[in-house]
C-alpha cells in the first residue's frame, strides 16, 4: 500500500468510506480521475487513489473498470479508447503481475502502449513478465 492512499485514508476516514460505498452500492457508476502531476499531487499519486478506493470496499476489477472503460465514456472517448478490441487506438499499460488481484502492480509500469507505439522506461527499469492491462484515456 502506497503511503498516499494511507494518507487520504486519515484525511477522510470514515467519511470516504460511507460516501464510496453508499453512491457504489446505490448503483452510481464510479469514475476514477486525476490531478497528478501538479503540486502537492505526484503522479503516482493517481494509483494510490485507486488503491484508496480498494481500500473502502471495491473490488479491484470495478476499480480498473473505472480507470479505462468508464473513465473513457465520462470524456466522450470510448469510441477509440478505454477497452482493448479491434479499431480502437492500442492504449494499454504492462505491468508484472496481476492488477485485478493486486492494485499495487501499478506502481510500477514497464511499458506504455500509446496509440499503438511502445514506450518504455530506461533500460535498467524494464522487468521481463509484463502483463498487459488496459490504460486510462489519456492526453490526445
């Protein structure tokens, strides 16, 4: 667990968990965002909010649901991104190991697929055994 998804966790306490939980359970179709990558607010940061809402009850699967697929459909982009299928732009994350049982696997990305161009960190940061999982919308 990163320390920025413990630290919203004493920020909000309780609170987060009964707001969360309540709109989830009343059939609120959760949608994960980001602020990363200003002040106060690194950009891993952004996994450590899905982590926060791991941590409050929902499931891993619905969280990286709400990280592509929905997250897509909020800004209008499902068309071309947020699922992996034919005809849509290859936008996709490779991680080694298993994010629907593990959300701590998105700390540490080996490679971006962004519109179907691989991208991938410096040499003595790549692992071999990535997992392919779907990435979020991201800037177009």
């Amino acid at each position: 667990m990163n320390v920025h998804a413990l630290t919203m966790r004493d920020r909000f306490g309780d609170a987060l968990d009964k707001v969360i939980m309540g709109l989830y359970s009343g059939g609120a179709q959760i949608i994960a965002g980001t602020d990363s990558g200003i002040d106060n607010c690194p950009h891993g940061a952004y996994v450590s909010g899905l982590e926060a809402l791991a941590m409050v009850g929902l499931p891993a699967v619905e969280i990286l649901e709400a990280a592509t697929l929905r997250a897509a459909r909020a800004l209008g982009v499902d068309d071309r991104t947020g699922t992996i299928e034919p005809g849509k732009d290859a936008d996709l994350i490779g991680v080694r190991g298993d994010p629907r049982s593990d959300l701590s696997v998105l700390h540490h990305v080996e490679m971006v697929v962004a519109r179907g161009t691989e991208h991938r960190p410096a040499p003595h940061r790549v692992r071999a055994g990535a997992l392919a999982a779907p990435a979020g919308p991201g800037p177009r």
